[in-house]
C-alpha cells in the first residue's frame, strides 16, 4: 500500500514536471515568435507600424511595404545611417543596428510618415 | 537646413513640386474653357483670355517640371522609376509637351496675324485636359492626399 502510494507519488511529480516543462518551451517558443515579429516594421496605409520600435544592438530590422503607394525608409540624421531605394508594394529593406542609440526615420516622398527604432 | 540651400526647397517636408504643380493645371484647364467659349461665342476677348491663360502655363510648367526631375535626381538618387512613379513621369512629361504644344498653336496664329484658329486644336486641348488630370491624379494618389493625417 506505502509502496503504490508512493509510486502514484513519483508519477504525478513526472508528469507535473512533463507538464513544467511544456509550459516552459511554449513560453521560450511564443517569446521567439514575439522577437521575430517586433524586428519587422509594416508599412501600411501612410504608416509605420510599430512606429517606435526597441530592439536590442546588432538586431536587423526589416521594413516591408504592404501598401499600394511607394514608400522609402530614410533616416532623419545627416549623413544618413541608412536610406532605402523606394519600395513599392511587397518590397522589403533591411537595416543592422550595430550601435545603440535612437534613430528616427520617415518616408522622403511622404513627410509625415514617420517613426524611430530605438536601439539598447 | 539652411532657408537658402537649393534643396531645402526640393526635398520633403519642402517640396515645392507638389505645390508649384497647381499653378499650370489650373491656368490651363481655364485656358482650354476659354478658348471653347471663345470658339462658340465667337469674341476676342475670350480667345485673349485663353490665350495668356495657356501662355503663363506653359511658362508654370518649366519650374514644375525642374523641382520634379531634381527631386528625383536628389531625393531618391535618380534611381530607376518603376510603377506608379513612372507613370507619373512620363505623364508628366506628355502633359508639358501637349500644355506647350496648345501654347504653341495659339502663338503662330497669333504671330501670323491669322483670323481664325485652326479647328484641330480644339481635340488636342481636350485630349490634353485629360492627360493633365490623369497625371495630377497619380500625382496626388502618390503624394497621399487621401492618405490619414
């Protein structure tokens, strides 16, 4: 009797600690998945989305166009850390940031788009 | 930026391109209106009218045309246009050769002291009316008039 209650004891650890460790891979899979998602900025209806984004150094963010306008990605400092060709709809640019810092950008053909990625 | 710097006036947040454009499609489509009143009232003062309205238009165009082309040059490093942009260029271009071209027509007439205009120019103003628009339709869909904000 002492003897399956404590075999029942060591099943239900088991499969608790199964059940822990699922858990804990969904969590690191979904934080992956979230990492990803926050490197790629939306361009979309006249903005940029996320419009500020924190990313930590040496990420590489990438902008994509989805919409039916041409855009650019251009940064407002003088020299330019980086500035696209104009992208038309479902074109990409991708940029490295290797240096902390905030950089704000905007779209040359359209002023009033603009956003910034934040760099840590 | 300096107020002075040639592209403070060129590039974005400045760009005068899209304001100067204004100038010649309004001045011509009132041009092309009052030279077709012209020819179906039959006075000289309307066809006057038109014809200084469609003179300072093409003379507007040159200044549109220069702001658009070092805009280009400049703000987008005269890369290589594909899609709407291009679209917008070449029609640019057509609408100033057809804005000059109706100029044109007016001032022989005028400098060869002929009574009447030539009937032909009247399907060519048309056709161009209808070029212009198109181009400043792209233009505007490409500048976001109907974007937020």
């Amino acid at each position: 009797m002492r003897r399956s209650v404590f075999t029942a004891g060591l099943r239900a650890a088991f499969l608790l600690g199964l059940g822990a460790l699922g858990a804990g891979q969904t969590g690191f899979v979904a934080s992956a998945q979230q990492k990803l998602e926050t490197t790629e900025v939306k361009i979309d209806n006249f903005t940029f989305g996320p419009a500020a984004l924190t990313v930590p150094v040496g990420t590489t963010v990438t902008w994509i166009n989805k919409d039916d306008i041409p855009h650019t990605v251009v940064s407002t400092d003088d020299p330019k850390t980086f500035k696209s060709r104009v992208l038309d709809t479902d074109e990409k640019f991708s940029f490295t940031f290797s240096k902390p810092g905030t950089f704000p950008y905007f779209c040359s053909i359209h002023p009033k788009m603009t956003g910034k990625v934040i760099v840590q | 930026m300096h107020p002075f710097d040639i592209k403070a006036v060129l590039f974005a947040k400045h760009a005068q391109h899209v304001v100067l454009i204004h100038f010649p499609i309004a001045l011509f489509i009132i041009g092309v209106l009052f030279d077709f009143l012209a020819q179906w009232k039959n006075q000289r003062l309307l066809a006057a009218a038109a014809y200084y309205n469609l003179l300072v238009a093409a003379i507007a165009t040159i200044p549109v045309v220069v702001t658009g082309i070092l805009a280009w040059q400049w703000e987008l490093e005269g890369q290589k246009l594909k899609g709407i942009l291009l679209m917008h260029l070449v029609m640019g271009c057509l609408s100033t050769v057809l804005i000059c071209g109706v100029w044109f027509i007016h001032a022989r007439t005028r400098r060869k002291q002929q009574e009447v205009l030539s009937g032909y120019r009247l399907p060519i103003e048309a056709v161009a009316v209808v070029i212009v628009a198109l181009t400043g339709h792209l233009g505007g869909f490409l500048s976001g008039v109907n974007g937020p904000g």
